[in-house]
C-alpha cells in the first residue's frame, strides 16, 4: 500500500469503510462539484439530489431501527461529511431534513410522531424545516418570543409570533419546499410559560400555498449555498392539535396539565437541545471536510504552477518549492490532520452515547462541550484556510470554475449556525470552570461566574487519546533552551498543558476578584471574557493534539507513521508559534528559544516538501470530487 492510502486510511480512522463507501457511491454525474448561482436552479438541483439519495436509503442511519432506519450513528454523520465535499448546498439541505427536522422528531417526540412522520420524512415524501432561530434571539433559545398557548375549550395549541423579532429567521426550506416547521416556541398554560418546547406546525398545502394564519418569505440571495431555500416565518394565532407537542420531555393532558419527568425548566431545556448534538458535530466535520478539498486543490495547484527562473536554469521554480508557500499551506495540512483526528474522537463518542441504552448524563455533558469546541475549531480552520488556499492560487484561485471561491462563499456561515463561535467557545470554558456540575445548566453568564467564583477547585485534565501513550510521552519532556527539544513530543505537549492550566487557573481567580471588585454581576463577567475565551481555545487545541497522537499510533506503517510526526510537530509548532506573545510573556519561551520556534516551523516544512502530493491524497478527496478546472492543464 502506498503512502498515501496509508495516510488515508489512518485519517480516516474507525470510520475507514463508512468514508470510502461514500466515495464510491458518490461517484457519479448527479454529484459533482457545480456553479449554480441561479437560485430556482441551484435549488431544483439540491432536491433531486436529495431524491436520488433517499432512493438509495442514504438517510437510514440517521434513525434508529424501530423508526424505519439502520441506527448507524457514525455512518449518518461521515455520510454527510462526505456530501460536503460534493456540493455544501446540498449538505446543508439534507442536514435540514434528516438532520434537524427528522432529528427533532426522533429525539424530542414519542410514538404517535414516529409512527406518522419518521419514514416520510425519511422517503422525502414530508419536506420539513427546524423552526429554531428568530430575528432577535440566536444564540439565546430559552429567549425565544414565539408563543404556543393552550385552549383548553379546543384542547388545541395556538402558535403566534407576538412581535417583528419573534419571526423564525434564516429557516432551511421554509422558503420554497419545506411544507412542516420543527417550531420552537414558550409552551404557555393559563398565562405561565413551562419554557421552551418543540411543535409539528404545518405551514404549506400540496400546493406550495401558505396554509391560513402562516406567512412565509424568501431570505433570497446569501453569500453561499445558493442551493438552500432559507426563509422566514410568522404566524398569526395559528392552531394546531394538542398531539402536535414533540412531548419526550414535556406533555399537556386533554385537562391542560403540564408534566415532566424533569422538574427543573434549565435542565430540561437543555435535556431537549442536548439530544440534537449530532448536528453541531455534522456541521464542524463538513467544514473540515470542504477544508480539505480546499488544501487539495491549492497544493495539487502548487505543484503544477511556476514562476520565476532558477539560477543556473532555464526553468522556472515550482511555487510549491518557495518556503514561503510551504509556510502557507503546510501549517494549514497538518491543522486539517489534527482537526480529522479530534473529529473521530467526538464521532465516536457521539455513536457510544446515541446508541446506548443507558447513556451516562456525565458524558453526554463532556459530548456537547467537546462538540462544542470543535465545531467553532473546525469552522474557524475552514474560513482561515480556504481564504488563504484562494490566495495561494493568485488569479486562478478567484475563478470560480477553480471551485475555491465557492467553498469559501458556502462555509462562511458555518462559524455562525449551530452556534456562534464565540457563545460556543464561552460554552467550553463555562464547563471546564465549573467541573461539569449539574447546578450550571441554563446558567447566565452572570450566574454561572458567581457560581464558579466559589466552587472551582483543581481542574482535572480528560485526556482523550490512550492516557498510557500520553503519559509515557509526557514524561520524555525536554525542559531546557537546546533548539532539538523543539521536537519531542513531552515538550510540545507540557507546553500546551502548561498554557491550559495557568489560563483556567487564573481566570479562575480572576473571576473570584472581579466578583469582589465589581458591583454589577456583568460587568465583573464581561471583565474577564477575553481571558476565559483564551483558555476554551487553549484547551481546544491540547485536545486535538491528544488526538493527533492518539491518531499516530493507530498507523500500521512505519514510514508513514515517520510522516505523521513531523506533521504533527509541525501542527504544535505552528500553534506555539501563533500565540508566542503569551508564552513569552509568562516566560515559557525565552526570546532565542521563541526564534528556535520559527526554525524549527520551517525545517519540517523543509522536511514535508516532498511529501507535499501525498499529504494532501491523504486527506481522502476523490479526484472527481476536486472540480477544478486549472488542475486539468
């Protein structure tokens, strides 16, 4: 086996075969990379693509086997990560239905919703959208201003936007094809709200026609995804039946009697949001995903295009073969490496934990903080790397038969659906300050600083590679000034441990003397943000050097496995080298140690130069699946 199928393979991991099925099935006309800036056109081309996947049964994994599906967690996430690759408009749309939607209905109902939605939602014979996010509340769902208010007389609910900022806002589908809402809105009994709950709320006849009371429009035009029909709704006292409530966690009796297994309003809130993770997770891998078609085409770009005369020769000098270039691109190689690692880690403990019976609630809260983190860790890679892949291939980058400016175009939203990156971030640091204690869940940032002000203790590490590896490789750690030091392992990784824990150490004792200091709870919150968002990031970046290890050691080939290291020291490198402000600053580097960095970043670029093709076949993208035109020249 060639290097690169081994890279692959490794990259690929656990998750090998689901992946290379996808390349296989994926392998035909309907699915290649296109330009349809056309909306009615791009979005009649979605939905076929759509149906001819439902036709196949490419959605079953997403739904357990008593609902009509296979139960295959991992496959249904790896499935969509591969669409990415294929068209972004058409992941977003298929994330949607059998993601959001098809996820809402599965998780949060019971039943009589299985039975009557599930396996049409599935046959793409019920087109629905995730009624979430209004005009004015994102981020905050338990805001949410849409009403769902019983009428005991009609035993019915009544669902109404009560002001412009409750419109449902940036909806997938609701602009053209979906015809049923996943509407979240304040379930109201007598006048009391029992918070936020989920409701089947039809919104289109056969049709295609508004249904009484429901105004849809078009959000039109966007940066990217020309492909998804994004729109908005408003309803007008719209009624629906009693049954319509998704009541897994939450029900109203004929008499209007609310119940729930969960007495505490947070912690069912977040009980409810907490079962749709899958789809935090699916939009970060798909980010990385549409990366590395991106890091494909620029290095497979690089090493074809010349400029400039060599001395002593008539031709011209392969960009590729600029330390320069090698600076922008490999950096970015060996992130996506990184990144894939962690992402298997998250796919399989989401797989462990949606098919369990009995899923632990303590891991199911690490899951939504891991998920959290990468999800803004992979979103944000995308953005930086696809801008800089663009740039790399100087005009030819800017054309859009070249693909790049495209993928740049229909990932940029990512950094903000499923969440913003910054609130995601927060999320991160709020679970680490606070040791995942039950108390925080639905926590203000006001109240969650307060409580952390007197209840945090030793924050205990969760590694998340095998912890044998680890330690042993901790314990080879090299503290001294030699430039070689740069490269073991023990010391990039206590250096990441050590920036991990002083940072969550002293926002810790930042907020105890800011809580102290200041009179309004937010401002002594607000004091400290940017310190306590510097710690998620830093622990973010520990983890997915954990898994990058942990990733390695799963490689059968030595040779390979000799590659894998040099791109990971590059990886650590290249991080250290990124926030060297800080590591200087708390005397973790000196000033020639922190110049033994840049030495160091640029010597294994030396070393990886001529593995630069196979790096990037190792990323998994399928030659059909690049669809850019300068690569045929």
């Amino acid at each position: 086996m060639a290097i690169a199928d081994h890279l692959r393979k490794t990259l690929d991991g656990p998750w090998h075969e689901l992946r290379e099925k996808s390349r296989v099935d994926l392998n035909r006309p309907e699915f290649l990379p296109h330009y349809t800036p056309d909306l009615a056109e791009a979005r009649a081309k979605a939905l076929s693509q759509m149906q001819l996947l439902a036709a196949e049964g490419y959605a079953g994994s997403a739904f357990s086997v008593e609902h009509g599906g296979t139960g295959n967690v991992a496959g249904a996430v790896t499935s969509v990560e591969m669409l990415a690759m294929s068209d972004l408009s058409l992941m977003v749309k298929a994330g949607v239905q059998w993601g959001l939607f098809g996820g809402a209905i599965e998780n949060l109902g019971t039943k009589r919703h299985h039975d009557l939605y599930v396996k049409p939602l599935i046959d793409l014979d019920l087109l629905g959208c995730f009624a979430m996010t209004e005009t004015g509340h994102g981020s905050d769902v338990q805001e949410l201003e849409t009403t769902a208010t019983y009428d005991h007389e009609t035993r019915e609910f009544v669902v109404h936007s009560p002001t412009p900022s409750a419109r449902k806002d940036y909806i997938g589908g609701a602009a053209q094809h979906a015809r049923v809402a996943a509407v979240f809105a304040q379930l109201v009994i007598d006048g009391e709200s029992k918070g936020v709950h989920c409701f089947v709320v039809p919104i289109r006849d056969e049709d295609g026609n508004d249904l009484p009371g429901v105004t849809t429009s078009d959000c039109g035009y966007k940066g990217g995804l020309p492909g998804v029909d994004n729109g908005r709704i408003m309803f007008d006292q719209v009624r629906i039946p009693r049954e319509n409530l998704l009541n897994k966690y939450g029900d109203v009796s004929e008499h209007g009697n609310y119940s729930s297994a969960i007495d505490n309003t947070n912690r069912r809130f977040f009980t409810m949001v907490g079962t749709l993770v899958r789809g935090r997770v699916t939009v970060g891998g798909s980010a990385a995903a549409a990366t590395k078609v991106a890091l494909t085409i620029a290095t497979r770009y690089a090493l074809q295009r010349r400029q400039f005369n060599a001395p002593k020769s008539d031709e011209e000098v392969l960009i590729m073969d600029y330390l320069a270039h090698q600076r922008r691109l490999f950096p970015l190689i060996a992130q996506s490496y990184a990144l894939g690692f962690a992402q298997n880690e998250l796919i399989g403990k989401l797989h462990k934990i949606q098919t369990s019976d009995d899923a632990d609630p303590h891991e199911q809260r690490e899951l939504e903080g891991r998920a959290a983190g990468l999800k803004a860790a992979n979103t944000e890679h995308a953005t930086r790397a696809i801008q800089e892949c663009r740039k790399a291939c100087g005009g030819a980058g800017y054309l859009t038969e070249n693909r790049l400016v495209a993928l740049k175009a229909d990932t940029d939203v990512f950094t903000t659906f499923e969440g913003d990156n910054v609130v995601l971030t927060q999320l991160v640091a709020k679970e680490l300050l606070t040791g995942y204690a039950d108390e925080i869940h639905g926590m203000s940032p006001v109240e969650w600083m307060k409580f952390a002000t007197v209840t945090v203790g030793d924050l205990v590490k969760k590694r998340t590679a095998a912890i044998q590896i680890l330690q042993t490789i901790i314990d080879t750690r090299q503290d001294n000034e030699e430039e070689g030091s740069l490269f073991n392992r023990g010391t990039q990784l206590g250096m990441f441990e050590d920036r991990e824990e002083y940072l969550l150490s002293t926002a810790a004792r930042r907020l105890q003397g800011a809580s102290k200091r200041e009179d309004d709870p937010f401002d002594a919150f607000n004091f400290v943000q940017d310190h306590v968002l510097h710690a998620a990031r830093a622990h973010i970046d520990r983890v997915v050097l954990e898994a990058f290890i942990g990733g390695i050691d799963t490689c059968a080939d030595p040779e390979t496995k000799e590659l894998l290291n040099d791109l990971c020291d590059l990886y650590a490198l290249s991080i250290i080298d990124e926030d060297k402000a800080w590591f200087m600053e708390h005397r973790y580097l000196s000033v020639e140690r922190a110049k033994a960095v840049t030495r160091a970043i640029n010597d294994r670029c030396r070393v990886l130069r001529p593995h630069a093709r196979e790096l990037v076949d190792g990323l998994g993208v399928p030659e059909y699946l690049l669809g850019a035109a300068m690569l045929e020249d």
